[in-house]
C-alpha cells in the first residue's frame, strides 16, 4: 500500500527541508523522482541539489538527461517514473500522479502559508483517503524537527 507523507512548510524553505529528506532516502536504497510545476523550479533545484553542503551533494539528473533511468533522483515536471522510483516527491502543488498506487512513498511538501496549497494539499489529501492510502501529516517544531500530527 502506498504511503502519504504531508510536509507542512511553515517557516522553513523547501530548499532547507528538501536536501536531508532526499539522504534519508539514499538512505534506504530508493530511488525518488521530485516533481515540480515549473522547469525553471527543477532548474533551480538542479543547482540547489550540487551545492546545498560545502562537504556533500546529491547525485541526481533532470528528466532531460540522457542516463536518467540510470540516476537515483530525478527532477521532472510531469508525471512519468524515468528512473523506476520508489519515492516520488511532489512539490509546488505538483499534482498526484495517476501511478500513484506504484510508490511505496509520496511525499508532498507544501507551504502552509500559501492558501492555494493549503487547499490543494487538503484537497489531495481527501483523495488519498478515498484510494484507501495510508496518510501522515507532519509539521516542524519550533526547533526545525519533523514531528508527527494527529
């Protein structure tokens, strides 16, 4: 079954909370697709992902690039598993993907103080219920730790 994680951005970028999530999953062997709205988004991840640690950085392609299937993370703007993922991050009120039942994870990260996700966000949630996915919403605490709500 098909895991749901909700991220609620409040106070905190997504290029700070982005990066160690995506370890956590090298972590564990999966293989993720990030997908955004916008390729100017994924561009700018892209850059983002060479250059978050002076001591480390993320192996990962676009969707564009030729060895894609090849790579651990792939950053794509359109529904599609180019890598054969396990985890597939939707940001930037990215939608659910009709394959969405062939993740063992998706993660949506969305802003909190964004009425527009706020709504979207609620409204895929809603959706998962009624395909029988199991859904957790988290939240930062005051010290920038994920912790689980009820």
């Amino acid at each position: 079954m098909t895991e749901v994680l909700f991220y609620h951005l409040q106070n905190l970028s997504l290029e700070s909370v982005l990066p160690p999530l995506l370890e956590k999953s090298l972590e564990r062997s999966w293989r993720v697709v990030v997908q955004s709205t916008s390729q100017e988004r994924a561009d700018a991840l892209d850059a983002h992902l060479w250059t978050y640690r002076d001591d480390s950085f993320l192996p990962h392609a676009t969707w564009r690039a030729g060895d894609a299937e090849d790579q651990p993370i792939v950053l794509a703007v359109e529904e599609g598993n180019p890598n054969r993922a396990h985890v597939r991050f939707l940001i930037d009120n990215a939608e659910l993907p009709a394959d969405s039942g062939s993740y063992e994870r998706i993660v949506l990260i969305f802003n909190g103080e964004d009425a527009d996700a706020l709504a979207a966000a609620r409204g895929t949630w809603a959706a998962c219920k009624s395909r029988g996915f199991e859904v957790t919403y988290w939240q930062a605490d005051e010290r920038g730790r994920w912790q689980r709500r009820d």
